[in-house]
C-alpha cells in the first residue's frame, strides 16, 4: 500500500493544492463524491492567517494544452476555515491534508500550530510561494529563507510538513536541500509557472492581475526535470504534479522517484481524474506483471 | 439538484443551422432533466486539443431545449455560437460523434413568485447566444401557464441564431415574441431595451419579473433598467469557467460591496441586487 510520511494511502494519487474545493463539489454532485473519492488524500486550498477576496477578474486564460490563473488564493482566513470548512472536510473518506501560507515566520507558525492541533488534520503542506514581508524575499526562491522557515516551524508540528516548491527559481534542488536541512518531512512541486496572455482583443494582457501561473499537460517536462533534479538533492519522499492527466503520466514521475503525484488542472476536465489516472496506474502495472518474463523457470 | 458525479460520454444527435449559430443536439442517458437556466460543461471526444493544443478545457454552454429521448434518458439542445476553437469543434460536431458533458450545474430561473411578492407576470429579454436558456424558460412558463412575454434583439437579417427555438411546431413565432433588429429588417428596429422599457414604466410594471440573457452590454442596460424602475430581475451571466463545480475559482463576479462570487455555483443566474455591473472583464 503506499504511503507518504506514515500516512497510509489507498492508491498513490491525491489532488494539488487548489485545484479541487470538495465541500462545493459535495454540494453540486452530492454523496456520490463521498462514496467514489477521486483521491487517496485530500489537499485543501490554501489558508493564509487572515481572509482573501482573490484578484480580480480576468482569472483564467486558456493556453496551448494548458491554462494560465491568477485567482489570488481566495479563501476564509484560519479562524474561518478551522470554524467552517474544517468540520465539512472531516467527513471526507481520505486523510486531510492542510495547506498554509503566511508572509512572516510568526503568522506561519500561528497558522501551523492551531492547525497542527486539529486531529482531522494528518499534514500539513507549507505554500512558501510567498514574500517574507520582513526579507522582502520570496521564502521558495531562497535555499536559507527555506531553511529558517522550516527550522522555526519543525518544534510545532509532530505532523508532516510538506513544502511545496516554487518552479520559479534557478535550482530547486538547493530549495529542496534547505527544507530537508530545515526539518521537512516532503517536498512536493511543481507548482504553476510564472506566465502572462495577451488577450486578442484588446493587445493587453488578459489577466487581471497582468500575470499569472501557467499549468496543465504543457508544463509536465519541466516538472519532470524538477523531479529528476530534486530526487537526486534530498532523501525525502516527493509529491510529484505538473500536467499529469493520464496514468502514463503519473508513470513518468514515479519513474524519476516521486512517492505520490497529484492532479491538477485534469480535475477540471474530469471531476473523477485523480481516480481514472489512480486505475489507468494499476491496470498498466498488472499488464507489465503479467508481461514480464518469469525468470526462475527456465 | 444534484448532477451525477464526473464526466459521461455522450452522442451528438443531430446539429442543425439556426439562423447563423448551430443546435447540437445530445442524447444523455445517464442524466437529470435539467431546469432553465442550468449549464453543462461540453468537450468534444475526439480531436479535443489539436491545432496548437486548444481547446484545452471543457466549454460552460447553457441548455436550450430539452426532451425526454427515446430510448431512456434526455436529449439536450445546446446553441452554439463558433468564436473560439472550443465552440468552433463543438458546432461542427456530427450525429454518432462523442461529446463528454458534466451536468447540469448551476442553479436555474426561478418562478416570478419565488423572486418577487405578488408578481404574476415574466418578460423575458434576450439577445445573442443568450437567447438559449430563455428558449426554455419560454416553454416551462407557457406549460406553467406564467404569463408571460419575450423580448429579443437581433442584428440583421443574417444574425437571427436561436429565433427558430421561439416558434411553435408549426414553425411560426409564438404570439408572445417580439422582435427589435438593429436594421430594422423585422420587429422595430432598435435595440431590445426599447422593447423593455414602455413595459418597466407601465402602470402594472411592478406586477413583473424581468428574466434576461445576453451580451454583456444588453444585460448591463437591462439590469440598470430594471434597477431604475423597481423591478426585480434575474440575470443569466456567462464568465471564463475551467470547471464548472467550483473547484477553478476562475469564474469571478464582483459582488456589490466587495470580494466575488464564484458563478458556476452560486450562479449562473444572479438577481439583478446581486452584481455590481455587467462587465465585459468578467463576462
């Protein structure tokens, strides 16, 4: 059975952070989401200390095989989450993993240490995509900032910490090795690439925001190679994600040694993808069993 | 109403030319009836993603008609106007081809009751593509027997998509149609809110709920209208959607007094109070 970081998962396919809200799907496809749960955990979006309306609109623009975003981490604050959407998310037949994201090591360690008492919560993941408003440096870009991020938070969890990279640097692996030495327990990435869209119509950028983060089957070979690059820098087990919408995707990333991938923008296609690509996995290993040659007769 | 859970292969029955856009006509046998209003998310099921890797995601694309089929199940007509390389594959499909659909999503029209005390009457004002889910709305108020009348904006004689969805079995327009045509070749000629604004400052005006769908500029005029005169209105709004069931947040409406609205659930049709101003930034 796999597992990541001592959680026992029933197959190796969870969701990526904000791609997938199941107390809303709950609503519009009711129980049946419950009883056919796309993914061996859940991955909630991600809770910054205090509540976020999100950019505005334009959001979303459409790309060659993949879709550029820049909705800006709507969401309800800590105290709203632990109050609304964490006692919903309990009822989720998977293990709950919480995403957090802050812009001080202080408002990071509040936000880890209120969710990591919760025992409906089995990781949490740390999005450090984000400035340290003190360094004015983006903590995922910064193999130190990483480093101390982690080291202040390790003594308030005995839950996994998951860090989520940033594909936006030159070496992730340094990134990775700065977690690792900092106490994490995982690493997963990729998350979106910075992108921008000019809208047809008027020549300027499409997106509200001006830019935003690029994902989808186009950034799969680039999150490949993060994959390969980090696995090589650090022991800890990867979530592997980046454009995986079929098994043979998922395939690719375990080949480089990921643990687990996650799904992302597929969801949005195909509200079941993460329990397709989890059977389209193990048909195509049950077919490589019974191909493979039986070596001891002869 | 709940929509079955994940995405179903479906079959093209039929794809017809109305006056400019196409109807594409789907056999979903595993499906609810869905209310007026209500939206599916289309993907063609094969060649979904050529040409330069677009369309990538599914297209929001509301319901215009709907019967039982025969066989089990409904068939479900989709207007569609070919813009993009998603509704351009998705009007070329032909009978037997697949077509994935999630649905039906989002919430629907509600009665005039439902919406607005003592009213008795609807007046439902459409332009575009946007005439679809009135197309609906017309037959289940006229089974219901709301009274009701129906408002529509074309352009001109070559751009008259989805009037046909207004005519009776015997192909005539049904009596409570009128018309505005920019080029004044049927109807007035003018805009539809010439049409909608005699009946908001009658005396009765009151007694109405006003149900609109359509470009982003139609459907401001006419919910600014609406808000002049004290009449309640349901807007059906269309915004860029990823998913369809809440999970992209990409389909944000500004709400009045801040923050947004995610339309695919808490949509698509909004009350007229509901939003801040139709804008082409959104819609």
């Amino acid at each position: 059975m796999p597992e990541l970081c001592g959680i026992d998962l029933a197959h190796p396919v969870i969701n990526a952070s904000g791609t997938y809200d199941a107390i809303a799907a709950r609503k519009v496809f009711g129980d049946a989401l419950l009883d056919d749960f796309p993914f061996a955990a859940f991955v909630s979006k991600t809770i910054t200390p205090d509540p976020r309306a999100g950019n505005s609109p334009r959001r979303i623009w459409e790309t060659p095989s993949g879709m550029i975003n820049s909705i800006g981490l709507p969401n309800k604050g800590l105290e709203g989450f632990l109050a609304e959407d964490l006692p919903q998310l309990r009822e989720l037949p998977v293990p709950l993993i919480v995403s957090v994201m802050a812009t001080t090591r202080e408002e990071f360690a509040r936000c880890v240490e209120r969710i990591a008492r919760r025992r409906e919560v089995a990781a949490i993941e740390l999005n450090v995509s984000c400035p340290n408003v003190h360094s004015g440096l983006i903590v995922g870009e910064n193999p130190s900032e990483t480093e101390a991020l982690l080291e202040a938070l390790r003594p308030l969890s005995e839950k996994p910490l998951i860090v989520k990279l940033t594909p936006n640097v030159a070496d992730p692996a340094e990134v990775a090795a700065g977690a690792e030495r900092g106490g994490a327990d995982s690493i997963s990435l990729i998350n979106t690439l910075k992108g921008t869209a000019i809208d047809p119509a008027t020549g300027a950028p499409a997106l509200g925001n001006g830019y935003g983060g690029l994902s989808g089957p186009a950034v799969r070979p680039v999150a490949l190679e993060q994959v390969r690059s980090v696995r090589a820098a650090v022991d800890l087990p990867i979530v592997g994600m980046g454009g995986v919408s079929t098994g043979a995707d998922a395939s690719e990333f375990f080949a480089l040694g990921a643990a687990v991938v996650a799904v992302g923008t597929e969801n949005f296609r195909d509200p079941r993808a993460g329990a397709r690509i989890a059977l389209e996995l193990e048909s195509s290993l049950r077919a490589e069993r019974i191909s493979e040659p039986a070596l001891d007769l002869d | 109403m709940i929509a079955p859970f994940g995405r179903r292969l479906c079959e093209v029955a039929a794809n017809r030319d109305s006056g400019g856009y196409r109807v594409v006509s789907v056999v979903d046998r595993g499906g609810p009836e869905p209310r007026a209003g209500q939206f599916y998310m289309l993907a063609a099921a094969e060649r979904w993603g050529a040409r330069d890797g677009r369309a990538f995601l599914p297209r929001a694309i509301s319901v215009a008609e709907t019967r039982p089929a025969a066989g089990g199940g409904v068939r479900l007509d989709f207007l569609l106007d070919a813009v993009g390389p998603g509704t351009e594959r998705l009007a070329a499909l032909g009978e037997g081809e697949g077509i994935w659909i999630t649905g039906p999503l989002g919430n629907s029209f509600a009665s005039p009751r439902e919406v607005s005390d003592g009213a008795a009457g609807a007046v439902l004002v459409g332009g575009g593509v946007g005439v679809a889910p009135l197309a609906l709305l017309r037959r289940r108020f006229s089974e219901r027997g709301v009274p009701h009348r129906v408002l529509l904006g074309f352009r001109d004689r070559a751009h008259t998509g989805g009037l046909d969805l207004f005519c009776g079995s015997s192909g005539v327009l049904c009596p409570e149609v009128r018309l505005a045509t920019e080029d004044g070749h049927a109807g007035v000629q003018g805009r539809v809110t010439d049409l909608l604004l005699p009946i908001l400052v009658g005396d009765d005006a009151a007694s109405g709920v006003v149900y609109s769908c359509g470009p982003p500029a139609m459907l401001e005029a006419v919910r600014a209208l609406c808000a002049e005169h004290g009449v309640t209105v349901e807007l059906a709004l269309e915004s860029p959607m990823a998913c369809g069931f809440g999970a992209c947040f990409g389909c944000a409406v500004p709400k009045p007094g801040g923050g947004f609205l995610r339309l695919c659930v808490d949509g698509p049709v909004l009350r007229g109070d509901e939003v801040e101003e139709v804008s082409h930034a959104y819609a």
